[in-house]
C-alpha cells in the first residue's frame, strides 16, 4: 500500500506541472494577440492624402443687406379740366412712353366753338359801342368851353366812354375763357415719362378733376429700401446700391434720400435709391410696385480668407482642420463672415501662419493621420499674378 503511494505521487505532480504551464500560457495568448491586433490595425489604417495652405489676407467688400419694394420717382396725375364735354379718343394706353406736350386724349370741341364764335362776337359788338361812345365824349369834350353842354351832360358821355371800354375788356375776358375751354378739350402729358395707368373712357362724360391717367414722370424709378434704425448711421446720400430683380437681373443705384423719420411698428427706416433709366424700360425687370433685394456698398477692410472647400459644415457649425508638425490634424472651430469669389473670410480662431486642409478637408475627423502633398498658392499671390 505505501509503495502504491509512492509511486502516484510523481504522476501528480507530472500533472499539476500540466496545469500550471497551461494556464499560465492562456493567461498569456489573449494579451499578445490583442497587442498585435492593435499593431496590425495602427499599420493598417492608411494616412488620407490632402492638401493645405494658409489663410491670406484681402480687401473685401462691406455690405450692408436689405429688402424693399421698387416704386415710381413721382407719379403724375393726369385729370380732365372740361366741363360736361365726352371724350371722343383716346391715344394711349398703359405702357406707352409719351414726351411733355403730347397730346394723351381728345373731348368734343362742339359746343366749345359755339360758344367760342358767340365770344368772339361779343368782342365786336362791345369794340363797335365803344368807338359810338369814345366819339362821343370827344365832341362833348370839344363843346365843354362853349356852354352848349352841362358838366352833367359832359360827364354822362365821359361815363358812356369808359363803360364801353370796360365792355371791351369784359368781353375779350369771356373769349379768352373760351379759348380756354377749346384748349382744355386736348389733354396733355405734363411731363415726359411711362402711362402707368388709364381710366379714360371714349364717349364718356367728364367734369373737371376727374382723373384720366397716371404716369410716371420721367420714366424714373426708385427703390425703397426698408433699413432698421442701427444701420442708418452707415449710409449716407450718394451711397452706392446694387439692386436684384426677382429674375435675377441687377442694376447699380444711388441714394437719394434717407427718411426723417422711423418706423414705430417694424424700427425701420425707408431709403429711397435712384435706378438709372434702363430700370424703367419698357423690356427691362423691374416694375413699380415690384420686391427687390440689394446691398448697400459702405466700402472694404481688411479680411482673413481661407478657400470655401476648407471650411466643413457639421452639425450646424464650421470647421477647419489645422495640420499640426506631427501630421495629425486638429478641427477648429470657426465663424464664417464676408464672401468673395470661391474664398471665405474666417473671423478669428486662426493664426496667419496656420496651415489649413483644402482638398479632403470633408473626409477627416479630428486627430487624424494624414500626407500633405502640396501647399496651394495663397489668394493674394494668385491674385498678384
């Protein structure tokens, strides 16, 4: 029995060695595999190839935004100043341009020449009693030494006189009205400019006052831009204004006016800008009454620019990816300002000797590991060039 012992005690501990060597390697394997499959995967992830440059300095423009609605310079009205007479033509309708003098439309002269050739013959009758009355006070002026006549007989022929004459006068006023009235049955233009509007009617029957078109004087057209109160102080008279139609289209404009006053609902203030005669071509895009946007010009300064394919939007906010010495890149963020060709000025959060990612700025997170293979030519060398 005891050499039965004997011999089972170097199979166990042949065995306990077994165990212990084995689970010391399994205790081992996982760490290794895992530190190689670290290393393996550190190799494996390849460095993204980009490019870079610095941010440059430029002059960009200062601009201030603003909407508004396109109006009329001044608008005319053009009413009738005839009395009862009917309109028997019509010459021209909305959108005709039409000089000072022109003649717009035309009422029956009928009853205004009757009464013209009645005033006429008034005029005659008078001038006739006058020359009957003018004699006669010159012979009674001619008899007042002689005693033939009393002062008061004198007197009655003088009075005769200066009634005839006054006759005269009353009756060359009454063809002067007629005259009047003749001219009045041609309506005019008062002033060069567009038709903007007709209500004049052929055969209908007028009293004066009574409108019959609108135009728009001189074909002028001015843009009222709706500016709140704190920008006000930017703008001056003859500030320059790049106006844009809804199609797109653009005209250059100056202003004019700036409002006395502000708006006590919206804190705004109208700023009227003069658009230049194309504006108002009978072809051109922009109409009274019309919306338009525009920017005030108020000069240029100094500016940061990076490219726009730096920037990368993300989650509402930008970036850019700065490439630090040891190839790795760190996102930055950044505020966009002012536009100017395909570059974008950066306010603060950069350094003029940062070098920014350009191309495959949109495929890096932050801390990646990249190859710079060019640097591009900043703008303001570009520019040089």
């Amino acid at each position: 029995m005891n050499n039965l012992k004997t011999n089972l005690k170097p199979v166990a501990y042949a065995l306990l060695a077994v165990f212990v060597i084995g689970g010391a390697g399994m205790a081992f394997y996982p760490s290794a595999t895992q530190a190689a499959d670290d290393k393996k995967a550190e190799t494996a992830k390849p460095a993204l190839t980009v490019t870079t440059t610095k941010p440059s300095a430029a002059r960009l423009p200062i601009k201030l935004a603003a909407n508004g609605n396109v109006a009329a310079w001044q608008e005319a009205s053009v009413s009738s100043e005839s009395n009862g007479l009917r309109l028997t033509e019509v010459r021209v309708n909305v959108g005709d341009v039409v000089k000072a003098g022109d003649v717009l439309a035309v009422f029956s002269a009928d009853s205004v020449n009757a009464d013209l050739a009645q005033a006429r013959a008034a005029v005659q009758e008078a001038e006739a009693n006058a020359a009957d009355a003018v004699a006669n006070a010159a012979r009674a002026r001619t008899l007042q030494n002689t005693g033939a006549l009393s002062a008061q007989q004198i007197s009655q022929y003088t009075t005769a006189e200066q009634t005839a004459n006054a006759r005269i006068a009353s009756a060359k006023a009454a063809l002067a009205s007629q005259q009047l009235r003749l001219k009045y049955t041609k309506v005019v233009a008062p002033d060069s400019g567009v038709i903007s509007a007709r209500s004049a009617t052929v055969g209908a029957v007028s009293g004066p006052g009574t409108e019959l078109f609108r135009m728009i004087r001189q074909g002028r057209l001015e843009w009222r831009a709706e500016v709140v109160a704190s920008d006000l102080r930017n703008l001056k008279t003859g500030t320059g204004a790049v106006v844009k139609a809804a199609n797109g289209s653009e005209v250059t404009g100056k202003v004019r006016m700036i409002a006395p006053t502000v708006d006590a609902q919206t804190r705004s203030a109208l700023v009227y800008v003069d658009l230049p005669a194309s504006a108002a071509a009978k072809d051109a895009p922009f109409k009274a009454g019309m919306f338009a946007s525009g920017q005030f010009e108020l000069g240029t300064s100094d500016a940061m620019t990076v490219p726009q394919q730096a920037i990368v939007v993300r989650d509402g906010f930008s970036f850019v990816f700065r490439l630090n010495a040891d190839q790795h890149v760190s996102q930055i963020k950044v505020q966009p300002g002012r536009r100017l060709g395909d570059r974008i000025e950066v306010l603060g959060g950069l350094a003029a000797d940062t070098q920014v990612v350009v191309r495959g700025a949109g495929f890096l997170n932050d801390g990646d590991l990249v190859h710079n293979v060019a640097e591009t030519a900043p703008a303001a060398k570009l520019a040089a060039k």
